[in-house]
C-alpha cells in the first residue's frame, strides 16, 4: 500500500478514512433506479429540491392509481445510516417506502441530506430543514406535479430510522419558531438514535458497542460537547424542551435487542411527561435489532412494523404485539 493510501480511521463497520482525505464507505452505497414497482404497483421518481441556499435531491413515491382528485397524507421521509451512510436511492430503503405507500396509500417525499464527513453536522440537519421549506412553498403552488395533484398538506408527516428519525425530531423542535409552518400531524421514529455520555439500562453491560456508538457519534459532529451535544442528547441541560414539539402526534418504534433501545423508551417518557399536548405512543418489537425492517423486510416483525406504521398515518387504531 502507498503511503498515500496509509489508513487514517477506521469507523466500523461504516467506512474508512485514509491520510489522503479519501473515504471509502462498505455500506450504504448501492443505488437502485426510480420507477414502478410491479409487487407494489407503487410508483417513484428522482426530482430536485431547489431553495434560495441549496440544491437538494429527492425521490418521491405515489400509488399507480389515485382516484380523481384525492388527495393523500404526505409523509417526509429521513433516512437512517448514523450520519455518514446511505441515500434515498439505496435499494433497502426503495423497498421499504414502495412497502409502506403500497400500504398506507400515501405520498413519499424521503430526502437525500449530504453525509459526513465530507459535510460534517449541522448539514443534514441544514439540509432537512431547506427541504421541508421547500414542501411547505408547495402549499401555495410549487413545481412539483405529484404534490400539487395528490398531496394532502392538511395531512402532514414526518419518519426516519435511526439518523433520520434524529432528524425528524430536530425538525419538529425548530418548526415551533417559524408560525407559517403548520403543525404537523404526526411523527414516526423508528428505532431512533439518541444517545449519552453516561449509560442508562442495558447500555452499563454493553461496552464495547457503547464504544462503538460513542465513536460514530463524535466521528460526525465534531463539537466540544462530545456524546452529551444536545442534537444526539435530547435530555441534557440546555437541550431545547420536548414540550415545544410542533406535531399532534409521535409513535416511536423500538426493537429489545437494539442498543438504542433504552433511549427510544426514555425519550416516550420524557416526552409524555414535557408538558407537550399531544398524543404519544410506543411499540416495542420483541426479539428483534436495530432497524430489522430494513435489512430483514419479508419477517413477520417487519410486516407488523410497517401495518402498524400505515395505521399511524391513516389514524386507524390496531393491536400489534
């Protein structure tokens, strides 16, 4: 190996970093093309989210077959990949989405944010931020056919996994400050990912991954603030309040085996107790580990996840065990 090729870090099992600034990533960077999916005769197309700051990309989702003039929920997707990995067009997340609107008869718009480290946070968050601007200007007309014919904007959402569900949350704190911006309807986080510099649960028994996620996280924000940075650690002081969340209602999903799992539950219980005026629910999937619905989408669990996450957004309530 050239010097030039000499290993800077490594950030398993995401990338690697070597001394010449040059990043190779082992996940997350298979792309599948936009189009119809003939199992879920869900229909998706790439398009541009242009912003007075930035040029963003997008792939939306559509059901082949919407009646004349109905307009369905809208939900705005996040993807998950700790930061640093993944996009809209990776072929687990295509699946999922053409899964879920096939399910839930909804309208997708999941946001292709840039990635650290070449963009260290905030930018994914900047980047989230510009495009849920660049729905909201479609209330009053915008170029976007498939918003302007079948979004419902009355009939909101936010989801992501993981990251994205980070992001959601994000997002949701700041909408408080900016009253042209509806409150949304609901949020959707799966398996989200919060964390701490002291352990809480499960995570005292589990060093070595709590290491590991420790690494991730002051691998892609970079702050004197380390694992207790209020954008990864939603309870410290000086964290924004869970009370000013602009949402009508949160459903977070949590899976036993995951490390996460200890703050997906603190956070149903920190929000419950904010003060906050909506209404919040937590399910927790037995036997299962960080987002299995991505990398194990024809199980029962991940089946169960995505009906019961359909359900969420058309407000229907069921029973999952």
């Amino acid at each position: 190996m050239s010097p030039s090729k000499d290993v800077s870090l490594e950030v398993f099992p995401y990338l690697r970093v070597y001394k010449d600034g040059t990043i190779e990533r082992y996940a997350g960077t298979e792309i599948t093309p936009a189009g119809f999916d003939s199992q879920t005769g869900v229909l998706s197309k790439d398009i541009f989210l242009t912003t007075p700051q930035t040029t963003l990309s997008a792939r939306i989702y559509r059901p082949q077959f919407i009646n004349n003039n109905q307009k369905l929920p809208l939900l705005v997707y996040y993807h998950g990949g700790a930061f640093c990995i993944a996009s809209p067009a990776e072929p687990k997340y295509q699946n999922c989405l053409n899964q879920l609107v096939s399910k839930a008869k909804i309208i997708v718009v999941s946001v292709d944010y840039r990635l650290a480290p070449e963009h260290p946070l905030p930018a994914a968050y900047e980047d989230s931020w510009a495009s849920l601007q660049w729905l909201v200007a479609h209330v009053n007309g915008g170029i976007e056919e498939w918003l302007e014919d079948y979004a419902d904007f009355e009939r909101v959402f936010l989801a992501g996994d993981s990251a994205g569900a980070n992001i959601a949350h994000q997002l949701a704190l700041r909408m408080k400050d900016f009253p042209n911006m509806k409150r949304l309807q609901g949020i959707a986080m799966i398996h989200p990912y919060f964390w701490g510099k002291e352990p809480i649960g499960e995570e005292a028994n589990e060093s070595l991954k709590k290491s590991m996620v420790d690494n991730w996280w002051m691998f892609v924000c970079p702050s004197n603030k380390g694992c207790d940075d209020p954008y990864i650690n939603p309870f410290v002081k000086g964290a924004p309040s869970l009370k000013g969340l602009a949402s009508e209602s949160v459903l977070v999903f949590v899976a036993e085996k995951d490390i996460l799992c200890e703050r997906g539950k603190l956070y149903y219980e920190k929000l419950v107790k904010s003060g906050w005026k909506g209404k919040a629910e937590i399910v927790e999937t037995k036997g299962e580990d960080h987002v299995f619905h991505i990398f194990n989408p024809d199980c029962e669990n991940a089946h169960l996840l995505i009906k019961r996450w359909a359900a969420f957004i058309n407000g229907v309530q069921v029973l999952v065990n």
